[in-house]
C-alpha cells in the first residue's frame, strides 16, 4: 500500500512556491502540456501525487525532469496554483533525495547556511592566497591545480554517486528487467539531451529559449575544455588565447540576458526565482567576466600588480565548483540527461516485455 506524507506539501514548500490546496483537479494543466499522453497525466499526476503526500511515488518517478518549464501550463490554471513551478519545486527535492552528502537539501531549505557556505570558501580562497604571500604565479598554479582536481573529485565521490543513486530509486526499484543491451543503445539519447536539450523545443514559444541553452552549453564545456586542458591562463597560442574570449563572452553575454529576464519576470518561468536560481546565473556570468577580465589582465601584463582579480575569480570558481555543481543548479543538466536516457531504457524494457508476451 502506499504510503502518505502528510508533512509533503509542507516540506514542498521549502523548495519553492507551491499551494498545494489550490488545485481542484480541473485537468486544464494537462490539457496544454506537450508532454501529456493518455497513459501519462502530464503535469496533472504529480500534482496529485504532492497533494496527497505520495513522496515514495515522486521519488521513483522521472516525470520533474521530462518538464522543460514551458509555464504554459501555470499561465492556463484556473487556480493560479502554479503547476510549472511545483515541477521545478520537485526537481529541487529530487536532488536532495539524490544526493548522499544531504547537503543538497540543507542548501536549498537555508538561504543563511548557503550564504554560510559560500563566505566559508572565500575565506578560505582569500586566506590560501595570503598563505603564498598573494604570490601570482604560485597562486595561478594551485588554482589551476584545483580546476583539474575539483572535476575529477566531484565527479567522482559526488555526482557519480548521486546518478547510481538515482538510477536505484528510479529504474532498478520498479522492478521492471532492463537488459544491459538497452544501456548501450539508450546511450545516443543521454549525449543527444546532455548537449543538445532537445526536449526544450517540445514546449512552444521555447526556440529563443533552447537556443540560448544551447549556445550557454558549448560556452561553459569549451571555457572549461579552454582553461583546464588547453591552460589559457598561460598559454602563448593566439587561437587558445581567442577561444578562452570566445567562450567567456559567450557565457557572460548570455546569463546576463538570463538575469535580466529574472529581474524583469517577462515570461511565466521567470516569475519565480527561488535563492538557487539566482546563485546559479549570476556565478554563471561572473565566472565567464572575471575569466575574461583576468585574461585582459595577463595580455596588458597588468596581473602582477592587480592580483586581487584572480583572487576573485577564484573565489566565485571554487564556490560554483563545490557548491553550484555538486549541489545546486548546475546539477539539472546532468540528472535531466540521465532521465532521458533512463526513461528510454524503461520504455525499451517494456515494450521487449511487451513483444515477448
Ligand atoms: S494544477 Fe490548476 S490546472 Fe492543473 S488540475 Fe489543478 S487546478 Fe487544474
Ligand atoms: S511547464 Fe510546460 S512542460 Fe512542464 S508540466 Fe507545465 S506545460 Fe508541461
């Protein structure tokens, strides 16, 4: 028998806005969402499932991430009880359930303890470069030291875990036999969504949208590719040296455009901005200006004199590398990717039951 939650629309809450006894069950949200079939109440189900407490049901489902926020559902509720966001708001709680360290939901819940967090790792940013006597290229060398370290680390004891967590609560739980086969051959669908996020032009009025998705993806893989790889903070290669502008300008150009949609609310999806949401486009767009300004920085042969700017870059880097990545934000690129590739193995698995029958 399933069990109820009666403290979950409570618990929601903490993750976004959402009043949960303000839907009637109408059925217009699913009427206008793309995703909707006939076997899947889209975003009506989970809706439902929230309004009576079914956390185990949520838990093991991928629906939050089939969701690209087109808001058009929320804009048609009757109710104004904000199903988009409720999506959103599951999204955030599927990551704290994800995630082992528990400190995914402590980030989301608390403003003060991410803040906490965040002032904790400048310190510790400011005190490292006063330990090298504020010496630049000894910095410049343990900071590139970090970049590499911090990749590999997070991936592995963090994130790696969380997918295997996740694969656990949502595909391997639900008991259904999924041959090793249909991991190999779903595998096209998980690159496809990582670096294409297709799925976002199934929602209409979403082409600018998914574009500048698009395009803010090949920034931040190339920038990070540009300065961990290719080094282009000391590099002598031209090309390198205009690739790193490239793509930090890219970056910059185009969280600002985010952020001012954000301050703005223009459009449904930007009416609601929970604390994560903005820590995770404004680090975004300081990490592609100070990069950029720090290489301006290197070629004017100014750096030596103005080491503060790399201090503050390393700042706003070590914080996006251990907190956004791991716990926050960033974190949808990779669990969204998974859900596509993990629900295409199930709809695999099934119809190979099906056929078999
Ligand atoms: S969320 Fe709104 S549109 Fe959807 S069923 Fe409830 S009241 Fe109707
Ligand atoms: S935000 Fe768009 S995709 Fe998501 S549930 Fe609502 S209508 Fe469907």
């Amino acid at each position: 028998m399933a069990r109820i939650n009666p403290e979950f629309t409570d618990e929601l809450k903490k993750y976004g806005a959402f009043d949960a006894n303000a839907c009637y069950n109408c059925g217009n949200c699913t009427a206008v969402c793309t995703l909707s079939t006939e076997e899947n109440s889209f975003p009506r189900k989970m809706v439902r499932y929230s309004v009576l407490g079914l956390d185990d049901e949520i838990e093991s489902s991928l629906d939050p991430w089939l969701c690209y926020y087109c808001g058009e559902c929320s804009t048609t509720c009757p109710r104004e009880a904000d199903p988009g966001e409720l999506m959103m708001s599951l999204r955030r709680w599927l990551i704290s359930k994800y995630d082992w360290t528990g400190l995914s939901g402590l980030l989301y819940r608390s403003i003060a303890f991410s803040i906490t967090a965040f002032l904790v790792l400048a310190a510790l940013v400011i005190g490292f470069g006063a330990f090298k006597r504020f010496n630049v290229e000894s910095v410049m060398h343990y900071g590139h030291l970090f970049e590499m370290a911090a990749i590999s680390l997070v991936f592995l004891f963090i994130l790696l875990p969380n997918i295997i967590h996740m694969w656990w609560l949502t595909v391997h739980k639900k008991g259904i036999k999924t041959p090793l086969s249909a991991y190999f051959t779903s595998l096209g669908e998980l690159f496809v969504h990582m670096f294409t996020q297709k799925r976002t032009l199934g929602c209409d009025d979403n082409q600018v949208r998914w574009f500048e998705h698009f395009i803010l993806v090949l920034g931040y893989l190339g920038l990070l590719f540009t300065t961990v790889f290719l080094d282009w903070f000391s590099t002598q290669s031209m090309f390198v040296i205009i690739l790193g502008y490239v793509e930090s300008a890219v970056i910059f150009v185009v969280t600002f455009d985010f952020v001012r949609r954000r301050i703005q609310k223009d459009k449904e999806i930007s009416k609601h901005s929970h604390p994560s949401d903005w820590f995770f486009v404004i680090w975004l767009f300081l990490m592609g200006l100070t990069a950029f300004v720090v290489r301006i920085f290197i070629d004017t042969d100014i750096l030596n004199n103005n080491i503060w700017i790399y201090l503050v870059h390393m700042i706003i880097l070590v914080q996006w590398a251990l907190l956004i990545v791991p716990f926050g934000k960033w974190t949808h690129f990779l669990y969204r990717s998974f859900a596509m590739y993990f629900e295409h193995i199930l709809q695999k698995s099934m119809l190979n039951t099906k056929s078999s029958e």
